[in-house]
C-alpha cells in the first residue's frame, strides 16, 4: 500500500464540547439559576384595595390623630389635617415591622370606647385644673397603684396602658416582666383599690370584647 492511500485520521475540534462536557455545563447553570431564583423578591399584591394600602391600621390611624388633637390641647383645621397625614404617613410606612394586624371583635364598641375616652379625658383636664389651683400641696393624696392585668395580647395592653396616660392624673409608669399588672401613678386618689377597680371595669373590660 501505498503512502498516499493511508487513511485520514480524523481530529477532533478541541473548541467543539463533547455531550457530556456539554451537559455538565447545563447543569451547573441551572444550579447557579436555582439560588438566585430563591432570591427574588415577591412581587406586590396587586389584590390589596386602595384602603388596604394606604389605611394598613386603621384604629392606629384614628388613635394618632385623637393622640395628636390631645396634645394640642385645642381642636382647629390645621392641627386636624397635620394629624390626619401623621395618621396616615405613619401606619403606611411602619406596617412591614408589624408581625400581623390586630384583630378587633367589634368595631362599634372601639368606637364606643373611644368617645368614653375623649369624654373622660375632658373630665379629668377640669379635675386636675381644680386640685392644681384650689387643693394645697399637703393634702394631696398621690398613690402608686399597681393594677393586675386580666389582657394577654400586646395591642389590648399598649391600648390599655395609653388610656392611662392620656388621662390627665394618671400616668402608667411600668409593665412588670410577666405581663400581668401595670404600675401606675395618680395624682390625687383617696381609695386605690377604688380607682384600680374603676380602671379595670371601665377601661379594661372594654378591651377585653375588643381585642381577642
């Protein structure tokens, strides 16, 4: 046989990937896909209403605007729209450090609650006007009062706790580490049992049918 009629040997394309290189390389892309896949964000809900979005707590937004006319001390138009945006703006814009929203069982009676509120912090203002301008500071009969907690949620308790404060006389200075009662002061009480026992049947019980 002649020199010219050897075969040909074929070689192979070293740029051409064999199935095997070529399938290793398919897998390892869709290895490093799947993570970044698992990192992308959750599209928003597109079913949440205009309400929902913008009114994510709605109680939280009435309680900052009630919040912000009482620290006016004066109803007007400015003070109630400058409350209206903070209720507004601040619920929106904190609602994602919010675990879930409270649930409330009734909302006539948190209505209801809240003209109780206003009405006593009115009564009070006029109290503690008196006692401030006609009671000599040695008869004043200041007490720290300790009230037993009957609320487990956290929301019915800041509720609670808030309503204290509000009330001009009484300020609530502590939880206890349990939970389960909350220190609180008052300016002029004669009987602590009596106005432990008028806090936890007039604003307690309340948000108890309110809050689960």
């Amino acid at each position: 046989m002649n020199q010219d009629d050897e075969p040909i040997q074929e070689h192979e394309d070293p740029l051409e990937p064999k199935p095997d290189t070529a399938l290793s390389a398919d897998s390892d892309r869709s290895e490093l896909e799947e993570p970044l896949a698992s990192h992308e964000e959750p599209e928003p809900d597109s079913d949440a209403t205009f309400l929902q979005r913008w009114l994510p707590h709605p109680m939280l937004t009435v309680m900052l605007i009630l919040l912000w006319l009482a620290l006016a001390n004066e109803f007007a138009t400015g003070g109630l729209v400058m409350g209206t945006i903070l209720g507004v703006l601040i619920p929106k814009y904190t609602s994602n450090f919010w675990p879930e929203r409270p649930t409330i069982r009734s909302p006539q009676m948190a209505v209801a609650f809240l003209v109780i509120v206003m009405w006593d912090i009115l009564v009070a203002n006029v109290q503690v006007a008196w006692i401030i301008l006609f009671r000599p500071a040695a008869k004043m009969r200041s007490r720290w009062i300790v009230i037993p907690l009957d609320l487990t949620s956290p929301e019915s308790i800041a509720a609670l706790s808030g309503t204290i404060t509000l009330t001009p006389g009484t300020v609530t200075s502590d939880l206890s580490a349990d939970g389960k009662s909350l220190l609180v002061h008052c300016l002029d009480v004669a009987d602590p049992k009596a106005e432990v026992d008028r806090i936890k049947t007039r604003y307690e019980r309340r948000l108890r049918a309110i809050f689960p």
